[in-house]
C-alpha cells in the first residue's frame, strides 16, 4: 500500500470517528432532555402530562421510523441552513446528530421504567 493511500486510509478512519463521536455527543445533549420529559410526562409519573407524553412519543416514533437514507436527503436543506454546505463531514454530523437523538431519548424514557422497583 502506497504512503498516499495509507493517508486517505487514515484520514478516512479519523473522519468517521469524528462524526461518530461529535453525532453521538449532540445526539445525547438532544436525547437526554427528551428522554427525561417522555419518562416524567407519562401516566403514573411524576408531571403526568397524557397530551405531551403522547405527542412527545409520537414524535420519536416517527424520527425512529424513518430509514437513515431517507432521512439525509430530507435533511439536505436544514443541513445547509444550519453548516452552510451538504457535503462533508461537517454536514454528515447533523442527520446523524438527528438519528441518533430519538433512540437516545427512547432508551432514557425506558431504561427507569423498565425496573420500577429500584431506586435511582
């Protein structure tokens, strides 16, 4: 393997830890709160809220839904209002920051209502 190709290689391996790192950082800084709100806003809880708890949900349900693909060529126009550009690694971070939020809000909704006998 040539010294240009190991450059492209590595380059390629650090970018996409980049994004995963920066994605997943933004996901959770979005998933967190949302996840917080769905648990505390459901019936038996602590702000039980049926209409926002069920718009809430709804909301994630369908942000879950969507397949990856779909959802970057949906977000072309907020990726460029938000980076200034569709292309690169700057503009690969927003669909995936909005991917990976709503499976972070889930998984912060379920994980304390999955065991309501422990404390936390």
């Amino acid at each position: 393997m040539s010294e240009a190709m190991m450059w492209l290689l590595l380059r390629g391996v650090w970018e996409t830890l980049a994004m995963t790192f920066v994605s997943g950082f933004f996901g959770f800084v979005l998933g967190l709160p949302v996840g917080v709100l769905l648990y505390v806003t459901r019936p038996g809880q602590i702000v039980a809220n049926a209409k926002l708890y069920r718009t809430l949900s709804a909301l994630v349900n369908i942000f879950r839904s969507i397949p990856f693909i779909i959802l970057l060529v949906w977000m072309i126009p907020f990726t460029r209002v938000i980076v200034g550009t569709s292309i690169g690694l700057q503009a690969a971070i927003v669909p995936l920051t909005v991917g990976a939020a709503p499976f972070i809000a889930r998984m912060v909704e379920k994980r304390p209502a999955g065991n309501p006998h422990r404390p936390y």
